[in-house]
C-alpha cells in the first residue's frame, strides 16, 4: 500500500477507532469483545481497500462494525434479570442517591433483556453520533420500522421498570 | 398514587440517562497502536492466496497416489479365464460319461500335465474402440491348453477314445428319422338339436 493510503487509513482509525468501538461495545456488552471486533471491523476495511470511497464515514462503519459485532453476538439470549438493587422510586431520597450510582447498571441490564431487533435500534439510537436514518441505514430497515422498534422498546422498558419501581407500595 | 403522566415522563428521563451511558465506555488505552500494528502485520504477510487451490490440488494428488498404490498389482492369468468363456461360448463336443471314464483309467504316466482350473467370475473386458469390428459374434477364440490336451488325448490309439473320436466326429448311422403315418381320424356324429327327444319348454 503506498504511504500515503496509509497515513489516510491511520488517520481514519484514529479519528473513528472510539466510535466503532462503542457501536460494538452497544451490541457485545463486552470491552474485550468488542475490542476485537473493532480491530476486525478495520483489518476488513483495510483487506478490501473499501474504505477509500466512503460517503458517509460514520454509517459505512458503523453498519461494518454492527455486523461483525452481530456476527459474534452469543446466540442464546439473556433472559430476564434478577435485580439485586432494592425498589427503587422516583422520588430522590439520600437512600436512593446513595444507589444511584447502580440504577443506570440495572436499567443496561433490563436493557440487555430485550430482544434483540428492540434493543439494537434502541442502543444505536442513543447514541449521539447517529441519527435515526443513519441507524436505519446500519441495520438495513426502513426508517420507520427502526422508529417503531424504537418506540416499542422503550415501551417494555418502562413497563419493566415500572414494575420494578412500583413493587413495595403494591404490598 | 402517583401522577400517570408524571411518572411516564420521569421513566423517560430515566431511561434517557441509563440509555446515554449504555455503550459509553473507553476502550482499553492502546487501542488505535493495536489496530495499526495489525494492518502493519497484513502488509508484512500478506494472505497467501495460492494456499486456496493448492491444498485442494495436493490432497487430490496424494488420494490419487494413495489409490495407485494400494492397487491390486497380479494381473489376471489370461491362460485360466479362456477356457471357462470359451466353454461358454463355443459348443465344444462334450464326452460320454464311458469315455470320461476311460480318461480317468488312463495311466497316469500317459496322461498330459495336468493343470488346476480355478473357475474366475467373467469380468466384463471393456473392448477398446480401436479393435477392429469382427464377423462372427462371439469371435471364436482358440482352443486353450487344457482343450487341446482333452483333444489329443482323445485322439490316442485306446479303443474308447476312438470310438468316441468316431461319436464326435461322425454322425450316428444308427439313428434314423421314424417314419411319419398319416392320422386317421373316425368321423364324427353329431344329433340334430331338434329332434322329437328334446322336448322344448
């Protein structure tokens, strides 16, 4: 590969290695995993010189990076949490501030229990980097299945966490 | 209880600040040296693309090898099959049972060498394109060693094996075609259906 291509591609991982991380890491939940996967995602790209006609930088690699992330993915899917957090409620309290710092871990944990076709637009959602077609484009879905997806497991997500939250005043 | 529309819009907010730190993680430091140095790798060793056919060729030429080697090697001796086809093939005159008794009386310092005849399954011989196309099918094959000694033995001078050399060689002066009678047959007689016996209903 002559050296400028290779000042280019340097720079390509540089600029891009953290985001596709995180697209792998949404999807593997596993730093190592995904590390790997970031790693495969530009041995790829580089093997196939493909990514010197890129259009939209951020979706071609996120779309590669999903799909070998989803190649890796176990096949057998978690099944629902057991909490090991108290109830929790909405209004602040000292105690719950002080197990606030473990309401995100459980909330990705509920996350994590959703299937797949949910959780997938839902995590590439939230992050910044990415729009809602962006997303659509990774995951091959028209737009609005992705918003629908979207909006349904956000849906479960409450009802689980609803739930969850409501348990000690339905005693 | 509280407020529906409350809590629905506190859950958002929830989940939007447990969503924003999902996939938020660092990768572990060194990560961009780590993918670098391994397309520096694919550069220095670059995939072996002929390792996609030769293996597969190799493999072929080592079953192929394997296969000729453990290939029966003794040929067939030709000497033991002809007979039994051509037996099979040509009428051959077959001797009495007396004169197959005098070939087991005769001293054995008279009789030919004798050979052990193993009875082989006919291979079918595929016939190579190139031989000529012959007359008469089957193509008459000549006389094999044990035929040829069962003939000269005949031909000796003991008196069974010229009487049966005359069998063989002549036709039976004693058996003449019967004479063919013509068949007479009596005439037969058959009633009327109508006669005043049969009395119809």
């Amino acid at each position: 590969m002559v050296n400028k291509d290779v000042a280019e591609f340097e720079a390509l991982v540089a600029r891009q290695s953290h985001f596709v991380f995180r697209v792998a890491y949404a999807i593997l939940r596993n730093r190592h995993d995904a590390e790997d996967a970031v790693q495969e995602t530009f041995l790829k790209l580089y093997r196939n010189h493909t990514w010197k006609a890129i259009e939209n930088e951020r979706a071609f690699l996120a779309r590669t990076a999903w799909r070998v992330a989803v190649d890796r993915l176990p096949k057998q899917q978690p099944t629902d949490v057991e909490l090991d957090h108290e109830p929790l409620s909405l209004t602040p309290s000292p105690e719950q501030q002080a197990i606030s710092a473990g309401l995100h871990s459980t909330i990705h944990r509920i996350i994590d229990t959703l299937p797949e076709e949910l959780r997938q637009p839902l995590v590439l959602s939230a992050m910044d980097e990415l729009n809602s077609r962006e997303v659509a484009l990774i995951l091959d879905l028209p737009e609005g299945t992705v918003r629908t997806r979207i909006m349904r497991a956000r849906q479960m997500l409450k009802q689980k966490l609803a739930t969850t939250m409501e348990k000690p005043y339905a005693r | 209880m509280r407020d529906e529309p409350m809590q629905d819009r506190e859950l958002d907010i929830l989940l939007d600040a447990a969503l924003a730190t999902y996939s938020n993680p660092e990768p572990s430091p060194g990560l961009t040296p780590r993918i670098l140095a391994a397309t520096q790798a694919v550069d220095r060793h670059p995939p072996v693309r002929w390792m996609a056919w030769a293996i597969p060729a190799l493999a072929a030429v080592l079953f192929i090898t394997i296969v000729l080697i453990h290939r029966p090697t003794t040929p067939r001796a030709p000497s033991q099959q002809v007979p039994e086809l051509s037996a099979s093939r040509r009428p051959a005159p077959s001797p009495p049972a007396a004169s197959r008794h005098s070939v087991v009386e005769t001293p054995r310092h008279l009789r030919p060498p004798q050979t052990v005849i193993t009875r082989s399954i006919p291979t079918v011989v595929p016939m190579s394109p190139s031989l000529p196309r012959q007359d008469v099918f089957p193509t008459p094959i000549p006389l094999g060693r044990e035929e040829q000694a069962l003939v000269a033995l005949v031909n000796r001078d003991s008196p069974d094996s010229k009487e049966l050399a005359q069998q063989i060689t002549q036709p039976d002066a004693q058996v003449r075609p019967l004479p063919i009678e013509p068949l007479r047959i009596a005439a037969i007689h058959i009633p009327p259906l109508n006669s005043p016996d049969n009395g119809d209903n």
